[in-house]
C-alpha cells in the first residue's frame, strides 16, 4: 500500500511493500529514504518543529519570577536556607 500527500511544490509517498518514504519537487528531482534514514528525518523534523514551538515559552524565566515573588514576600525566611531540615 503506497500513501501519498501532494503539496504545492512538493510530493510525499510511502511505500509500505518496499519500506521507503519518497520526497520529491515538481521538477522529478527527489530523494529516496530507506525506513532507517526516514525514522531519522521524522524525528529531525519532529525536534525541529518542537524546537520552534518551545522558542516563545520561557520555562527558566517563570522559575526565577516564582522565586523573586517569595522573595519579596518575606526576605529573611530562614526557611530559604534549609535544606533537608539542615542549615547550609
């Protein structure tokens, strides 16, 4: 069973027989992956997308603010220092 997906400047197809993934341009130029090389080009382009989407959120930023807030809430908290119920 061959699956296809034809784009505007581009065609996908995988052939589930033969266990390769085909990308191709409109011209015929294209290029030919073995079910090992598309594993690894799914998850490159995975990452990549993941990457993208990651680069907004801020998740260090948002740990640092929690910890400036409790630190304004009461500066001389002992409690800050303890770790383990022993004083660093």
């Amino acid at each position: 069973m061959k699956i296809n997906k034809n784009l505007k400047f581009a065609d996908f197809s995988y052939d589930e027989e033969s266990k390769t993934f085909t990308v191709s341009d409109k011209n015929g130029n294209g290029v030919e992956l073995n079910k090992v090389y598309a594993f690894s080009f799914m998850r490159f382009i995975v990452r990549m997308a993941q990457r993208n989407w990651l680069r907004n959120k801020k998740i260090v930023d948002k740990a640092s603010y929690v910890m400036e807030e409790l630190e304004k809430e009461d500066p001389e908290n002992k409690n800050q220092m303890l770790m383990f119920d022993k004083e660093i």
